[in-house]
C-alpha cells in the first residue's frame, strides 16, 4: 500500500511538473491568443478532477476489496480451525468407541461366562465418560438371529422391542416407555441393546434393527467394519440434535480386505455411540476465544440438495461465509461447517479516508492550478492595461512635449517683441549706461529664452536622455554672457562681479557651450543669492595650470581676494578630483590626448555659506539647506542636481568647499576638445560667435592701456578684459608707477584705467594725477573702473573740472569696447550714430557687389533697396537659372542671396549647382527665407550655403551673419 | 503752413490707423525708410508692382480653383508668391490670410481655398484703397511744397 501510494505521489508529481512546463511552454506559444489558452485549461483542470476522482474511487474499492479478502482469510482460518478441531475431538471420541468394541468383543464374546453385565457395563462406561466428552451415551447391541430368539429372551428375562414406536413418541416419560413399546415382530435377525450407559438406559432390549436409521447404520457398519453414522436426528428423552456411531463387533479378527458377507457372518453385535453434536460444537466453541465474533454452523450434506442442519440457529445472511469440510471416518457421510461473522463488517474507514484525503488534495491542487491561471489571466490583464496606461501616458507625455513646445514657442514670440524693441532701441541715440543696459536686457532676454529651451531640456536630463552637442564656441563669450546675465542682480545688491579666463585657455573649445553655460549660471544664480556683500569671482584655467600652481599659491590667497573678504579657499574644493590624482603617480591626466582641453571651473563667493550639517547633500535633487531657504531666496534646489549631471557629462568633477559666514567655492572640470588647432580653416565660423567684440577689437588694437590697481587679483580680472579688444596692458600698483610709465617716451599710452577704490582714496591726488596726465598730453584717455552707478555719482561731484568716463563693472570686453568707443567717438566725430549694426552694416557692405536672387519681383526690389541703402552694389536675378548664369566664375559678385523656394530651380539646387562650378574661391551664398527653423539651417548647409537671412531683412541678423564672410573694408582709425 | 500741419497730422493718423488695423506692418515703415532723395517714387512703385502682381496671382489662382481638377500646388506656388510679396512690402492682413491660404492648399481644401481667395481680392481691394489715400495725401504735402514726414 504504502509502494503503492509512493507511486501515485511521484506520478502525481510528474504530472505537476509536466504541466508546469506545459504552462511555460503554453505561455509562449500562445501569448497572442489568450482565448484558445483559457479553454484549454478549462478543459485540463476538468480533466484533472475527473481524472483524480477516478483514481480515488479506484483506492477506495481496491483497499476495500483489501480489508475484504483479509476478513476472508481471517474467517477461512478461524473456520478451519474448528473444523480441525472438531474432528479431532470426534476422532478422539470415535477411537473411544471403537476401543470399547473391542473391550466388549474380548470380555463379552470372548469370556464364557460373560465377563460383562449391563450393571458392569454401565459403571464402566460411566467411569470412562470424560474419554468420550462428545457422547451421551454408549449402547451395546447383540446380533441376535431368529432362530435364537427364544433362547435370547429367556436368557435375557425380556423380549426384543421394536424401536419405531417408540421413536413416533419419543416424549413419552421414562417408566412408561417399556411397558409401552411393543415386542418386536418376527424378523430374520435381530440387533437388540443388551448394555447401555445409565443415561441412554432406556434404550435397552430394543431391537436396533427396527429403527430405521440404526438399522441402516448397523447393516453399514457390520459391512464395511468401519464407524458409522447416521444422519442427524432428534435423540430419545433429550430431544437434541445427535448422530449415532456404530461399530460393528465381529468374533473374530478379520483381515482388513475381507468382503462384506464375511464381515456379516462374523458379526457379533454393535456398539453404538450417541454423540451429541449441539452440545458438542457449544463446548469446542467454548474453548476459543473468537466464539462471540464467529457464527458456527454444521450441516450433514450427505443429500446434497437437503443438508440437516447439525448446529447452529439457521439464520439466512448473504454475508461472508466460509465452508470448512469435516470428516468423521465415515465415508458414506459428509458434513460441512460453515462460519459466518456475527457482527456486520465494519466500514472501510481506511480506505474511505485515504481516498478522499487524495480527492481532497487532488482538488486542492486542481484549485491551485485554477487560482494560478486566474491569477496568470488577471496579471495579463493587469498588463494589458498597463501597457494600456503606458502607451495612455506616453501619449499624455508626448502631450506635454507638444504642450510644452507650444508654450515656449508661445513665450518665445512675445519674447521676440521684448527682444525687438529693444533692438529698436538700441538704435537709438544712448549713452554708454543705457547702451549696456539695453544689451544687458537685451541678453538676459535671450537668455530667457535660452532657459526655456532648457525647461524641456530638464526632463530629457530626468530621463537620461540628453546628450551633449560638439560645436566650437568661445569660450569668454559664454562668460560674458553670463556676466551679463547675473549684473543686474550685483548691481543691486553691490557684490562685485568679475571673470577670469586663463590666456592658457584655447579661445575656442569644442562641447556643448548651452550646458556648460548652464552649469555656470547655476552656480553663480546659488552664488548671487547668498552674497550680500563682498564679491563673485568666475575664473577658468586649465586643470595642468592649476596642477603646477598648486604648491606655490598656497598662502598668498589668504587676504588677496577680489573684495578684500576673506574667501574659502578653493583648492580645498577640488583635492578630491580623481583627475589629480591619478592612480599611481602618473602626472598629467591625459598626457596622450593633446587635442583635449582639461577646465577647470571655479565660482568664488563671499556668501553665507553652507551649514556643515548640509553639505553632504548639496547635489541632491529638491534638497535645500533649510525649508526657510526656498521661501526666502526661491528656486527648486534641482540646479546642483543638474550642474552634477551636466558635469558627469561632461567627464568632469563637481565640488566645493564652504565655510559658514566666510563663503563658498563651488570647483568643476570639464573636458572638452581643442577647436583652436583648426581654427585658421573655419576663420568665418570663429568671427560669427566672436561678432560684435571681434569687430570692436579691431578698432583698439596696437593701443596701450595703463591699469592703476593695488590688488594683484582685481588688476588680473582687468588686464584679461582689456586685452581681449586688442590692447596692451600694464599694470601698475599707483599713481606714481602709472605717471612714471605715461612719461616714458618709448610708448605711447592711449587710455588709463583706474580703480575707482583708488580714486576715491584721495581726491587730491587723483586730481593730481589727471594734472600730471593733461601736462603729458598724449591723448590718453582716463577711464575709472567703477562698481556701482552711485558711486560714479559722487564722483562727479567730487572731481570738478575733469570727469574721467567710469565703466561699470563687471568689466566685459563688449561693454568695455562700447565705452571705449563712446569716448574715443568723440574724436571721430559723429558721436551721436549709435546705430551700431546698421553702421556696421554700412562698414561691410559699402561698395560690395551683391546677387540677390528671387523669382518675386516685389521681394527682388525691397531687397535691391535694403541693401542698396547699406552701400551695397546689388545686381538682381529672378529665377535659379539667371544667378547660375552671372555667377559662373570667373565673376565679380562678393555675396548672394538666394530664395529658397522658387520655381523651375529653387535655392537649394542652384546653389549646388554653383558650388559644383567653383574650382576655386567660395562665394558666400545666404539663403533668405521667411520661416527661419532649424531645419531650414540645417538644409542650407547640406546644399553648400553658408547661412540665412530672414525676409525681410533684419538688420541685426543680416549683420550677424554678413559680418562672417565679410571683412570690413574700412578699417576705422582712431 | 496750416494746410501742411493739418495734412502732416492727417497723414499720421492715418498711417497710425493702417498699422492699428494691421493693414501694414513695420516693414512697410521700413519700406519708407528706403525712399530717399535719388527715388521719391520709390513707396509707390514698389506697392503699385505689387497690386499688379497681386492681381495676376488672384486671377491665376481664380482660373485654377475654377478647374475640374484643381491643381493645389500650382495654388499653393501662387499662394507663396503672394505671401512673400506681401510680407516684403509689410502688407500684414494679406500676409495672414495667405497663411490660412497655404494650409488650405495643403489640406486641398477647395472651399477653404475659394473663401481665401475672395478674402485675399478684398484685402487687396480695401489696401489699395488705403494705400491709395495716404499716397494722396503724401501728394497734398508734396504740392503743398513739404517733405514727407520721417517714420519713427
């Protein structure tokens, strides 16, 4: 059973494991068909169940067939055993009778005198009873053949009965019986009972011959000189169920193969045996145990269809009955017993659980399959409508996008109004203050812009999905920018603003100048909001400059800071930079890559700094020092996030050192490529992002310039600005050097810059000084480097009859260039025309040939006017093919403006066309187009033009991008 | 002199009026600007070259949108001339209408187009109009023996 039930498990197992494999197998096969797969397993999970109450109904009738057999078995056994039994104890009893046929035959017939009475006899047997348990009663009859008859009876002192009489009333009482039975009629021979045991004494002088059981019994047992018995009767007096044994008493031995007539002839009598068979079975029974559990019945089935029942109470039960045949040494006759369990069996309980115990787990296992396919449908449908809510929120995010787009396209187009005007402006007569604060508008305007391209840029850096661009660009004109963009706030807060770039600094990089400025006006927007006072210093230097100063600059910055404030001291922010230090000892970073430019970037404050409990998570995404931080100053906390990632980009490092109440120093390198290597091939692209101040410098270069500055730092800041327009710089610590370096003929000094600290110092001897200057007279101009509109002010009021013109800081080469140009102006003499890029204009496109092409001949004429008005000497065509025509070289034209969209041969391909004839020299072609998009750009330079315009002219676009191809002509002279 | 501060004052307002009811834009100032001594002329030259190409674009394009089969892009060609003339010389309601013009060309719209085309003719019609009282009293100012007033 157990074997049995190992199997069932490991089947059940496999088929577990079968049909987990089936499920991935299942799940692949039919990932796209998700009905076929739910039927299918509707139909597997009912064919389980089926399957498994098969199989437990099965175990519930093999093991109950099981306790069946064993219950046979037990009552098979049980039943043999009192079969055995009771035949031993009958044989035993048997061998007791036949034992007294010969006691009889040797003390009766033998002995003359009869050694034996009936008084004899009956003590005897008496005494010897407990050898016969099973008889009542032991009998001898004599053969007695008529002829003796007589003699018999007299002998005797009775006469022979006859016994069927006496049998038809059996209950007839004791002394009665005799008197009562009738003597025997006449019979050939006779068998009449002469000895009888006490309990069977009435039996005796009857003829047994007459009765026609012992009759027949007699006849049977002198024949065949064995035991015989009768069939089952009702016995005399006791009225119990008994059989008779008898044996016969022959005279003499007879060998045992003698014939039947010999055993006749040689009888003597009959010796017969009442055995009480009811009594019998009830005390064998009694003897072992089991009797109450085991109903015991025995048959005579000598007549096979009639058996007599010998024992037991004859009730009729279909149950399990056993038969167990019994041989009493008499062949004639056959008995049987037949056993039968008393109680109803009991019920298969075993089985009956076991079988439902594997129902129970088969269906749990059924139910498990079903929850996991319900829970594998729902998960798919919980997936589907995920995938749903995706594609729903990719959607909404696509909206956003579109939305976002709309609305800074919206922004922008007012901001195009904002920007506009003050183009307008600008053109209109300024000073020099209201000149930078327009372009100061101007810029923060279009940074205003910029920023919202870098709102959409944001998410792309929240998804990692930016990337950076690779396009050269100038480096300082970004930190201009910059400056340009945070002056307004330092002025009003009158924190001194000033960048510094290392002439180690290669003019033009290669990266991605929009996120590097982003970086730096992060860091400076955080650096503005927590100075009040004091100063924010931008400088940029090569990594291996700042390597190989490292050791040397250690004391001096203690006091030699911009402001005079004390700052943090910045190498402290970028010890842990792994670019400097590399692993082993090896010494410059990147020693292979010459083309590759390692920056390092640092923004000095004199601000609050960070609380030191803050710091560890400054570049933590909405972390702010303190909640009263964002209500106080605003912003979101994402900038250093974002400034990290940039960076990371950038293959750099961000770090920073602060100390509270002293200030902060946010360091960070970046790598970018050299642009400066092959920057003489790409001379226009450089002159386009340098514009305006490369046109500036122009006009200043070859002049000599005097710094008057005590502070080393500051001077710096001052030399870089002023060098960028061109000029030489000297620097000197006060008056005196500067007055002995002006009067040292060898050079001539065009302007003097002086630091309105020291002016401000001693008003005597800044008027002193200007004395000295006008008794030099060469020209020089005095210009005093201030930090604030009002202390220009009282400037003016303090030095009477010379007012020197003050720049305002933050010094950039622009504003300087404007300044400068202000003052020098005057001696040119048209002071007044602040019209910049249409004089400009005028500067590049006086007596220029130029082609302008359009297939609209009201386009054709505004345009042949708008250019005609700036000098030019325009020629116009109206279709591709005429332009194809006039610009077949060799010709005379400097410039072509090209329509874009006309028929026959538009724009694109007439410039291809063009380019394709040029052998030598390349005319600068400019698309003009209406809708001016960066697709349109980029269209134009994959056909060979070199820019666009928009239509109309603006006149500071078409500056922008005339001034790249052209040079000016007339170079301005001072 | 009256009469000359009085047109003076007419002309501005009215030229205020044509760029508040954006009838013109800047560049029509800017178009102004361009005159000078060597081409008085030059305001009316360009803006009458414009009415005549105007009127050979609105017939052109009213014989195609007449067709069984309308050729839009022969339209839409049409439609981007128009549109640059008319942003050259800063005629800014015609400008717009040609943009609604051009989306109804690429979406081939037909009665879009034809609702265009009768808004542009009435552009033009009321522009000409206009454009023709300020050039008169331009005129007045010139018989007048004044100059034309400097644009801001």
């Amino acid at each position: 059973m157990l074997g049995d039930g190992d199997k069932m498990w490991l089947k059940c197992l496999e088929k577990v494991s079968g049909n987990s494999c089936k499920i991935h197998h299942l799940y692949y096969q039919y990932i796209g068909s998700m009905r076929i797969r739910k039927t299918w397993w509707r139909k597997l999970l009912v064919a389980w169940i089926g399957c498994w109450i098969a199989v437990s109904v099965w175990i519930f009738w093999y093991m109950s067939s099981q306790a069946f057999e064993k219950r046979k078995e037990t009552l098979a056994s049980v039943c043999d055993e009192r079969a055995r039994m009771l035949q031993d104890q009958f044989n035993v009893s048997m061998n007791h009778v036949q034992a007294m046929s010969i006691l009889i035959s040797t003390f009766h017939h033998g002995k003359n005198p009869s050694a034996i009475d009936q008084r004899t006899f009956a003590r005897y047997t008496e005494r010897t009873a407990f050898e016969r348990p099973l008889t009542s009663g032991v009998a001898y009859a004599v053969r007695v053949l008529h002829s003796e008859r007589e003699q018999f009876e007299n002998q005797q002192g009775w006469t022979i009965k006859r016994m069927d009489t006496f049998e038809q009333s059996p209950v007839q009482k004791d002394d009665s019986v005799a008197e009562a039975l009738e003597p025997s009629p006449i019979q050939e021979e006779y068998a009449p009972v002469i000895f009888a045991q006490d309990t069977v004494a009435h039996v005796v002088a009857l003829d047994m011959l007459s009765g026609t059981e012992d009759r027949e019994n007699v006849l049977r047992a002198r024949a065949s000189g064995k035991g015989v018995l009768t069939a089952p009767f009702r016995l005399l007096k006791t009225n119990r169920l008994g059989v008779i044994l008898t044996f016969a008493v022959y005279k003499t031995d007879l060998p045992s193969n003698a014939i039947p007539r010999e055993r006749i002839q040689a009888t003597d009598g009959y010796i017969g045996g009442i055995f009480d068979i009811e009594s019998l079975v009830e005390k064998l029974l009694q003897q072992l145990a089991s009797k109450q559990t085991i109903l015991v019945n025995v048959y005579d089935i000598t007549n096979q269809s009639h058996p007599i029942s010998m024992y037991g109470s004859n009730v009729s039960d279909d149950g399990l009955e056993h038969v167990s045949a019994l041989n009493f040494g008499d062949p004639f006759r056959k008995h049987e017993m037949r056993c039968r369990f008393k109680q109803k069996p009991p019920w298969p309980w075993l089985a009956i659980t076991t079988s439902i115990g594997i129902l129970v787990i088969a269906l749990l296992i059924g139910y498990i399959f079903h929850a996991t396919l319900n829970r594998i449908a729902k998960v798919e449908d919980d997936c589907h409508k995920m995938r749903e809510l995706t594609k729903r929120a990719e959607a909404a995010d696509v909206a956003k996008s579109q939305f976002l787009a709309t609305v800074s396209h919206e922004i922008r187009t007012p901001m195009n109004g904002v920007l506009g005007m003050l183009q307008m402006l600008m053109g209109t007569a300024l000073d020099a203050n209201q000149q930078d604060y327009v372009r100061t508008a101007q810029d923060s305007g279009k940074a205003l812009v910029t920023l919202i391209n870098e709102v959409l840029d944001q998410a792309k850096i929240e998804s990692g999905k930016i990337e950076l661009e690779a396009m050269p660009f100038d480096l300082r004109a970004i930190m201009d920018e910059v400056l340009a963009l945070f002056s307004g706030k330092a002025h009003e807060k009158g924190v001194e603003l000033a960048v510094y770039v290392s002439d180690a600094v290669p003019e033009m990089v290669i990266g991605d100048p929009g996120r590097f400025r982003q970086i730096i006006t992060n860091l400076m927007g955080n650096s503005i909001k927590f100075t009040k006072k004091g100063h924010i210093f931008l400088t940029v230097h090569l990594v291996e400059e700042v390597m190989d100063s490292m050791d040397v600059e250690t004391e001096s910055s203690s006091r030699n800071t911009l402001s005079g404030l004390p700052v943090a001291d910045g190498s402290r922010s970028w010890v842990g930079f792994k670019i400097f230090n590399p692993e082993g000892s090896s010494h410059t970073p990147s020693p292979s890559s010459s083309d590759l430019v390692n920056l390092i970037v640092s923004v000095e404050d004199t601000g609050e700094g960070i609380p030191l409990e803050a710091q560890p998570c400054v570049f933590t995404p909405f972390m702010q020092v303190d909640p009263s931080i964002s209500r106080k100053y605003g912003g979101t906390g994402i900038g250093l996030s974002i400034s990290k990632c940039l960076v990371g980009l950038m293959n750099g490092e961000i770090g920073f050192v602060s100390i509270p109440d002293i200030g902060s120093t946010f360091t960070f390198t970046a790598v970018f490529s050299n642009g400066c290597c092959n920057s003489n091939d790409s001379k226009p692209q450089k002159q386009r992002l340098k514009n305006q101040s490369n046109t500036m410098s122009s006009t200043f270069q070859g002049m000599t310039a005097l710094v008057v500055d005590p502070k080393p730092v500051r001077a710096k800041v001052s030399r870089y600005q002023i060098q960028r327009l061109g000029i030489h710089v000297e620097l000197v610590l006060d008056f005196n050097q500067g007055l002995s370096s002006i009067s040292n003929e060898n050079k001539a000094v065009n302007m003097v810059f002086v630091e309105q600290e020291v002016w401000d110092r001693d008003s005597s001897i800044s008027a002193l000084f200007i004395y000295e200057l006008i008794q030099i007279d060469q020209g020089t101009k005095l210009f005093l480097l201030g930090n604030s509109l009002s202390s220009s002010r009282t400037n003016t009021a303090t030095s009477g009859f010379y007012t020197p013109s003050v720049i305002t800081k933050p010094l950039k080469a622009s504003m300087l260039s404007a300044s400068l140009q202000r003052a020098m102006g005057g001696n040119k003499g048209n002071p007044c025309n602040g019209e910049h890029s249409s004089l400009s204009l005028r500067n590049l496109l006086a007596g220029r040939k130029i082609l302008i092409v359009d297939d609209n001949e009201v386009n054709l004429i505004v345009a042949d006017a708008a250019l005609k008005k700036y000098g030019a000497d325009v020629v116009c065509a109206d279709s591709g093919k005429k332009a194809m025509k006039l610009l077949k070289p060799p010709h005379k034209f400097d410039a072509c403006f090209m329509d874009i969209q006309m028929p026959e041969m538009d724009g694109f391909e007439a410039t291809r066309i063009i380019r394709d004839m040029e052998s030598n020299g390349h005319i600068p072609i400019l698309a003009m187009t209406a809708d001016v998009i960066q697709a349109t750009y980029e269209e134009c330079q994959r056909c060979g033009m070199d820019g666009y315009v928009s239509k109309p002219f603006e006149a500071e676009q078409l500056y922008q991008e005339v001034s790249r191809f052209l040079q000016p002509i007339t170079s301005v002279n001072l | 002199m009256d009469l000359l501060s009085q047109l003076r004052g007419q002309i501005a307002d009215f030229s205020a009026f044509l760029h508040r009811e954006g009838f013109v834009d800047d560049q029509f100032t800017q178009l102004q600007k361009l005159r000078d001594e060597s081409s008085p002329g030059f305001v009316v030259e360009v803006v009458s070259l414009f009415f005549e190409d105007c009127e050979k674009l609105v017939n052109n394009m009213a014989k195609a949108l007449e067709q069984q089969i309308v050729d839009f892009k022969q339209v839409d060609s049409h439609v981007h001339q128009l549109k640059g003339s008319s942003s050259s010389i800063g005629a800014a309601r015609i400008h717009n209408v040609c943009i609604a013009f051009k989306t109804c060309c690429e979406d081939q719209n037909r009665n879009g187009c034809v609702r265009c085309l009768q808004q542009v003719n009435h552009e033009c019609i009321q522009l000409k109009n206009n454009l023709q009282t300020l050039f008169n009293l331009e005129q007045q100012i010139i018989a007048a023996g004044g100059s034309i007033p400097a644009k801001q």
